[in-house]
C-alpha cells in the first residue's frame, strides 16, 4: 500500500470517528474544564492584538475562548462536522471575530508568518506526521509570536504500547501518544525558543467517554476489560481507580509553549 492511500485511508478514519463525536465531544464537561482553560490561555499569553489560528480547533471551544481576548482567531478542522458545530458556539456566544476553514492541518492555505499565536489542543496523536505538522505552525507563525501544543504524553515504551493499544481500540483514529522527550525534541529541531512546560491532567469517567466514542464492534467491551485489569496496576499509566462502581482516570496532558525567534 503506497503512503498515499495510507494517509487518505487515515484521513477517512479521522473525519468518519469525528463526524459521529462531533456533538458528544462538545457536550463532554471534561472539554470545558475552565481550569484547564485558564491554563491553557496562561500558557499562550494571549492579548488583544493577537491573530491567533487554532488547528484541528474541533468544535471550536478553544477557540471561542480565545476570541473573547484575542484581535481575530481562525480555526482549521478536517471534519466539517466539526466548524458546523463551532460556526454555532461562535453564534451562540456572539463572537464576529472568527473565521473557520474545513482542511488538512499539514497544509495550510496561508501565507507566512499570517499569525501572532499558533495552537492546536489533543490533536499530535491522529497526526501521521506531527514533525511536518508543526513545521507548519511555525511557517504560519510569525517571527516573535508563539507556537503551542497542548496534547497527552507517554513516559516510558512500555506504557506507550499500553496505552496506545487501548486508545487505537477506544478511538480508530488514534496513531501514537508522543513521549515527551519526543515533543520537546520537536520544538527543538523546529527552530523554536524558550520552551517552556506544563503539566495537567484531564480526568474523565471510562463509561462517558466511551459514550462519546465509536469504537469497532465489540472493542468497547475490550476496553473495559483492559482498565478493569489495569486498577492497582496503571501500565497505562492514567491512574485508573474506581468511584462507586465506575472507572474513572485522567489522561496525562502537557502544554509545550516556544517562541519563533525574531
């Protein structure tokens, strides 16, 4: 299979599995978590002079948040389904600072240097090629301005393999948690400056997330099975514990914010 149809065939798989998340994902609490918002706007430093472009924005939650501070604030998704459901938050919430694009992050139809801020949140793992990805970032990113990723990490092989094969089940269009001296690694071959690191966690309810997950037939119950093993034990390392009756556990987050040098 030549690497044409592999990433065509991946693009199919992310645009079917969030077509169906596209109204589940925004109605997860976990997705609004305002703490988790305010780190995220603490990390970009985001101003009133700011043209921020928010990649692989989904229903546009970041996005909104960021337009309520920010000059003007574009968001890119695969997944029309997707911008129709931000196009609605941005009405709901009043904004005309927005613009959307349905599109392929690893080829953006932008000049150079057309954005003072540079994000995308959760999306390295889909990424076939998350190195041609943030070249891109930093292409559209102008000199001085800041490039950011929010996403989850792995910190050993092992726990990589773990959880890796849990979420391909969960979630198709999973590809590979980054480790995080992977993703460091990123921001220093891209050129970037100044990186700085935070950590955080998003904690979730096992039988919730699947509610907002299509898994393949039958895979939801293999996934259950897995965490169920994993309490006491956490090779995924998520911290799997259970809450009356229920799984719950917290994907492991990281925000990696740089600079582009002047």
């Amino acid at each position: 299979m030549s690497q044409t149809s592999d990433t065509e065939g991946h693009r199919q798989r992310i645009v079917d599995q969030f077509t169906r998340q596209a109204v589940p994902f925004q109605e997860m609490p976990a997705h609004s978590n305002e703490d988790a918002f305010r780190l995220v706007l603490q990390a970009c430093k985001v101003s009133a002079s700011d043209r921020v472009l928010d990649l692989a924005c989904g229903p546009g939650l970041t996005a909104c948040s960021f337009a309520e501070l920010a000059a003007q604030v574009t968001g890119v998704d695969l997944t029309p389904a997707m911008i129709d459901q931000a196009r609605a938050l941005q009405r709901s919430k009043g904004l005309d600072n927005l613009a959307w694009h349905v599109g392929d992050v690893g080829s953006l139809p932008f000049p150079d240097a057309s954005f003072s801020l540079v994000f995308t949140r959760y999306s390295f793992h889909h990424l076939l090629d998350p190195k041609s990805v943030l070249a891109e970032m930093v292409r559209v990113c102008a000199p001085g301005g800041r490039v950011v990723v929010v996403d989850v990490y792995t910190v050993s092989p092992d726990q990589a393999e773990a959880y890796d094969q849990v979420e391909r089940l969960r979630d198709p269009s999973h590809v590979r948690a980054l480790g995080l001296d992977e993703l460091e690694g990123l921001f220093d071959d891209a050129g970037l400056e100044g990186t700085t690191i935070t950590f955080d966690k998003l904690g979730v309810d096992l039988e919730e997330l699947l509610g907002a997950s299509f898994p393949n037939q039958g895979d939801a119950d293999e996934v259950r099975r897995i965490f169920t093993q994993d309490l006491g034990v956490d090779r995924l390392g998520v911290g799997a514990h259970p809450v009356e009756g229920r799984i719950r556990f917290a994907f492991p987050l990281v925000i990696l914010s740089a600079r582009k040098p002047s």
